[in-house]
C-alpha cells in the first residue's frame, strides 16, 4: 500500500508510462505521477500570473515579451484555450509564439461585472465594458466562437492601439506615422521600432480606444491558419493538469454513494462499520438522497462506501422500465394536443390525397455523456471562504452554486478553472459534483476535500440525452415528388425538465430542432411538425448537439426512405429539395463530389448520404460501408463537408470533425443507458461500450468555408454521421435502420 492508502501497482500508471516514455526519448516532460503531485506541495492552479499591469481585462504583456490572454470560455479538447486567444491575437497583431493562454476566473469576473454596473447605474463614467470584464463564461451549443467572436477581435485592437499610443508618446511623433506588426512597433518615418514588451506598462495607463477598426477576414494573417492547439504538447507528454489531477497540502478524499432509483431517498444508514475502517473520517448524509464517505484515500473512501449498509426508500418509480417508457411515449403519437412547430399548407390533407403515403416510425434511447473524466471537485471552506478546484462549461453557475452549497456570498467563492476530460454538455449548468464537494468540505474543519465520483456512480447518475420515438409520414405525386411532410415526435424535454417555466403553451420547440423552417433547408409544399412532450423520472440534459443528434438520424433516414420510395438517387433527391437553401445544397454537393457519389464504390462497398444545418454551420456526408455474410458492419469511409464560416483554426475544425465520428459512431452503434426497476443498468463500460481504435474509418474533412457566417463546430459535426452511415446499410442490406443502437440489429442479408 502507498502512503495514501491506495494499492500500489506492479506496473507503471499510465501518466508515468507517458512521463518516462518523454524522458526516454530525450525530450523535456513537465507531468507529474499522483505520488509526485503530492510532495510537490501546493501547486499554483491560480491564474493572474503575470506581474505587469493589465492593458485590458483580457491582455497582459511581460517584459520578456510573453503576451499573456485570457480565456473566459472552457476548454474541453474543442479548442476554446487557442482559436479565441488567435481572434485577440489577429488584431493585437502579437508575436503568436510569445502567446500564454490562461483562465480568467469567474470570481473576479463576478467582482468587475458587478462593479461595471454598480457605476452605470449610478450614471458614472462606467469603464468600457470591453475592458472591465469577460462577458459570458459559459461554454456549450457551439458559442464559444459564435458568441464571443466580435468583442475577442475589439479587445485586441483595442490594445494594439493603445500599445502603438504608449510608443509614440515615447518617441514625442504621431502615432498616425507608427505601426504594430509581430509584437514589434516601427515608427515608419524613422525606422524606429520598440517592441510591445517596453511599452506594456505604460500602453497599460492609456484610456482605451471606444471605437475601433477590424481586419477584413480576407487580410488575416493567423486566423485561418491552422495552428496546433497550445495544450497539444502538455497533453502529449502527460503533463496537463486536469480537474481530477489536483492535490493540495493536507488533502482528504470523498465519494458518495446516490438513490439509484431516480427520486427515492435515504431510508437508513448504519454508519458503525464503515467508520471502523482504515482512513475513514466521516460517513455523512449530504441531502435526503445522498450518503458521503470522507477518508484519507480515494480508495479508503470508496471501499468504506462498498461496505457501508444504506437502505434506500425507491418511491413510486421503482418499477419502471425502458419498456414502460416507450409504451408511454408511443401512446403519445395519438395525444390530441401537440405543439405546431413548424407548418405551411395543409400536409395532413397533402398526404392523404396523395399518390403514395410513406410512413415510418424511429426511436432512440437515454444515453450518456460518459466522459473520461468522471465528475469530480475539489473544495476547500475556512474562515467564511470557498475555494473549489473544478471542471466546468461555466464558471459563472459553478460560483453560484459554491455559494449556494456554503451559505456564503459570491465574493467570498474563488473558482479555479481547471481543463475538462471531455464535457459534451454535462459539465455545464448541472453543479452536483460542486454542490457535494462543498458540502463535504463543510464538515472537515479548514481540510481541502477532493470529491470524486465512481464510473458507476457517474454513469448512474447522469443527466442524459432524452429519449424519444417520432413518426413521419409523407406523401409523393403521381410524379414522385413529395407533397407533404407530417412530424410527430413524443420524447423527453429537456427544458421541461429543467426550466418548465420556459416552455410554449407547455410546449418545447426545442424537441423539433432539425425540423424546424430555420434548420430544416428541404422545401416541402406543405409540413406539418409536431412535438408532444412525454417526460419520465429519468433526469435529461444537453448532449452533444442534443437535439439535432437524434433527430438528424430521424430526419435524413426517413429523407432516405421517400428517396428510395419515389425511385430516385438519394443525393439528387436531396439536391432538388434544397433548392431554396444553397449553403446546405452546396455542402451537399461538395460531399458528393469529394466522395465520388457519380461513380461505383469499391467491390463490396456501399454508400450512403445525409446533410444537416445545426448551431449556424452546414454540413454534408458521405459513408462508405460494407456489410459480411455474416452480418459485420465495416465502415470504411467518412467523407465530411463543412461550411462553418470562418474557420478561425482548420486544424481544430478537423479534429472537432474526426472526434465527431467517434463520437456518434459510438453511439450509433453501441450507446444506451436502458432502465429497470427505476435505474440506470448500464453504468461502466462494460455494456455500455466504447468504440475500439480497429473500429475507425478512414475520415477525409473538406472546409468549405463561406467568410460571411460565424458558425459552431464542436456541436455541428455529430448529427449527419449516423444516419449517413445507416443509409449505407440500407444500401448494403436492403433492411432499413430505425432504431438505435445497431447491436440490437441482425445486418446479414437473411
């Protein structure tokens, strides 16, 4: 056993593998083992490092000539930490390779916020608010970039002016007559140049410019580039600190154990053992539903947890199934109230007087996040303080929700920002592991407690991607052309779940994303969309692209269908139909013409095809399949086109792109989180499965970028994948795909 209480391993760990394997091959490794982490003392996780003056809130620039810019959104492997330090740093006009990224903290956010206001409102000469502060910190539906693109650009200009300013005040000349390139300023008449480092302090105490003027996208000349992201190496050689890797002096640990039916409570707990045993400090109630071990050790912890007896009051939903969620939400297709999304004409009389009625019905199941990373916090309350060490999509809600769990004021939260092990969504508003950390941290007197979640408990305790049935009808011409298209889908709400407050006439719009006149891109003579919420005891939340994920394998598989039932090639099927929406049309035929849709496929190969408009970008794919005898699906090929915009990093864009393939392979094939007798079944990756490195297709990403939108990539890639790759099989087998996973699927051609 370690000193910590943990079982010490024949073999290396896999971080000191990564460590030793640097070291051997004489490069330069900064990670540290979990034994190291603890000697090393209390390591410095705060940002604000630098020791010269702010220009801005979001610019700092050291003598040594290190452009330090701040980072308000999270990093989750998306990119966040380097495509918006290059918007600031594309008009800040810097040296990129003198650039540090770092957090700013939603602590101080929350003091200068309040400040800026507290002097509108008093009619004062409020500071720009450019400059004040960081605006939203909250990171999700692809906002990062979209959000926050304009104000990053501002903010860097803003400081190049003032930098040039300072150094023609320096040199007594106008600063018309000076110019800033590569962190160096020339004053063109003399040939005079000083670089951005020496004029810092003084650029610092110039009042900021209140207007300024941007490049033209055209004229960039680091956005647009692609540029390897600033924690690639860190991640490469196993030094990147993650939530779940920080250890402070004196540190407990804590995990905790839930109701696993959804709803239920704590009937009783003997305490007597797990209190006995090596380490433990305390076994303690945190709500009604929640029981907590705090040892020495992780391991102390979660082996006193194993032991401890908890008998749990399961309540009413103790009986329910996945089958009786589905009968439940089936019976909703024959509900007499729904909500109209989205309607022109009369599709309902379209398709009954038509020629040929198609009708089809899909579902999808719970699934989710399962990020490497379980959740975990690490939480520290002495004196009427709070510090917590977390993985957050928003910093902004995690303050608030340590302050709500300690009774204290915001001010007196301090939120360390730390990089996400994956977040897809569940890492946003939803604060458990916060709440609980602090709660613990409560009762320890002044000790740090790092709380950490099991797989199990992770995975159990979820809030997961809804499930949801839909039926589409439609109907064709004596010409095959579709004349109407009717939607109903019965699912989970997500909003209902969790802001009911917020929904139409009890309605939820948000459940027909996809289908939708602003996303939806086909030109129907006449639809009719419907959602008809059908919500269950199961916690939903936001999943990556929530909605769009199953209703693009609803949408362009059902698309598919009509294609084949008016006797027609999917892609012009689809192209006639985008007639009105040439961005999606252009993708579209883009993805066709990389994937050489106009001739065979390799012997044995099929295709199939599927286009999707989701968080302002427009996407298109092209899936090369084949399926054995025996029924094995090989996905050979993916071929992407995506029209995002600006694509301020290609090199992000790509593998936002190749991990959404993983990603929606992974769930196509594989995810589901079933329910019996009122819980989560499929809790660790044992059934609920990953997909295997021998799995991958080969994936070719084709930007097509338009310079006129700002469009969302983290999100946009995943909902055409999986209804692509279906169409394929429909093309291989002849047997069409309306349920996922695909293990539950025969695929031979019996």
């Amino acid at each position: 056993m370690s000193k910590t209480g943990r079982p010490v391993a024949a073999s290396l760990s896999r971080r000191a593998f990564v460590i030793t394997a640097s070291a051997a091959a004489g490069t330069l490794s900064l990670g540290f083992g979990d034994e190291q982490l603890h000697a090393s003392g209390a390591p410095d996780y705060a940002p604000f490092t630098a020791k010269t003056p702010e220009i801005t809130s979001w610019i700092v620039i050291e003598p040594n000539e290190t452009v330090i810019i701040r980072v308000a959104r999270s990093e989750m492997g998306q990119g966040a930490f380097t495509t918006l330090p290059m918007l600031v740093a594309e008009e800040l006009e810097c040296d990129w390779s003198k650039v540090k990224a770092e957090y700013a903290p939603p602590s101080e956010n929350y003091k200068r916020k309040n400040a800026w206001r507290a002097k509108s409102r008093l009619g004062a000469q409020a500071t720009h608010e450019l400059v004040s502060h960081w605006g939203s910190m909250s990171t999700g539906g692809s906002r990062g970039l979209r959000d926050s693109h304009l104000y990053l650009r501002q903010a860097g200009a803003m400081a190049r002016i003032m930098l040039v300013e300072a150094a023609a005040k320096e040199w007594n000349v106008p600063t018309s007559e000076c110019t800033a390139a590569a962190g160096v300023i020339t004053h063109t008449p003399s040939a005079r140049k000083t670089t951005f480092g020496k004029v810092a302090a003084a650029a610092a105490g110039i009042p900021p410019p209140t207007r300024v003027r941007l490049k033209d996208p055209k004229n960039w000349r680091l956005c647009g580039k692609p540029v390897r992201q600033i924690t690639a190496p860190a991640k490469i050689n196993g030094s990147l600190i993650y939530a779940a890797d920080v250890r402070l002096p004196d540190m407990l640990f804590a995990t905790i154990a839930q109701c696993p039916v959804f709803g239920g409570s704590i009937k009783s707990v003997d305490e007597a053992k797990a209190k006995s045993m090596p380490g433990v400090r305390e076994v303690a109630r945190l709500d009604d539903k929640t029981v907590c071990v705090i040892a020495d050790s992780f391991w102390q912890a979660k082996k006193a947890l194993d032991a401890l007896p908890v008998v749990w009051n399961e309540g009413p939903n103790a009986g329910v199934t996945s089958e009786a969620i589905a009968e439940f939400q089936r019976a909703g297709f024959a509900a007499t109230s729904a909500g109209v999304t989205n309607q022109t004409g009369d599709a309902l009389a379209a398709i009954e007087t038509a020629t040929r009625k198609v009708e089809a019905e899909y579902h999808t199941p719970f699934l989710d996040h399962a990020a490497m990373e379980p959740m975990n916090c690490t939480a520290k309350v002495a004196d009427g303080k709070v510090e917590v060490w977390v993985a957050s999509q928003n910093g902004e809600a995690a303050l608030a929700a340590a302050a709500e769990a300690a009774g204290v004021h915001p001010e007196n939260v301090y939120v360390h920002k730390m990089h996400l092990g994956g977040g897809f969504g569940r890492r946003g508003a939803y604060n458990d592991p916060i709440r609980f950390a602090v709660l613990a941290a409560r009762r320890t007197n002044g000790r740090p407690v790092k709380l950490l979640y099991t797989r199990e408990e992770d995975m159990g305790h979820g809030f997961y991607r809804p499930a949801s049935r839909i039926v589409l009808r439609a109907g064709l011409d004596e010409k095959s052309n579709a004349t109407g298209l009717h939607v109903r889908i019965a699912g989970q709400s997500i909003d209902g779940w969790h802001s009911p407050g917020s929904l139409e006439n009890n309605h939820d719009p948000s459940q027909a994303n996809g289908f939708q006149s602003t996303d939806l891109g086909y030109t129907f003579p006449n639809i009719r969309v419907e959602v008809v919420m059908r919500n269950t005891h199961v916690p939903v939340g936001v999943w990556r692209s929530v909605n769009y994920s199953q209703n693009s394998f609803y949408k362009e598989s059902f698309i598919d269908e009509l294609a084949h039932a008016a006797g027609k090639d999917p892609f012009e099927f689809r192209r006639a139909l985008l007639a009105n929406a040439p961005k999606q049309k252009r993708v579209l035929e883009i993805a066709a013409e990389r994937a050489g849709w106009s001739k065979p496929p390799p012997a044995g190969q099929f295709r199939g095809i599927a286009v999707e408009h989701a968080y302002d970008s427009y996407q298109a794919v092209v899936a090369e399949v084949s399926v054995s005898e025996g029924g094995v699906l090989r996905v050979h090929r993916i071929v992407n086109a995506i029209d995002c915009g600006h694509a301020v990093n290609p090199n992000v864009v790509d593998q936002q792109m190749q991990g959404s393939v993983v990603m929606a392979m992974t769930a196509m094939l594989y995810g589901e989180n079933r329910i019996d007798k009122g819980r989560v079944i499929d809790t660790n990756f044992d059934s609920y499965r990953m997909m295997r490195i021998d799995e991958m297709p080969q994936v070719e990403n084709h930007i097509v970028p338009s310079l006129d939108f700002w469009g969302g990539i983290g999100e946009a890639g995943l909902p055409p994948i999986a209804p692509a790759i279906c169409n394929a099989i429909f093309a291989a087998t002849g047997k069409r795909i309306r349920s996922l996973p695909l293990k539950h699927h025969k695929l031979d051609k019996s």
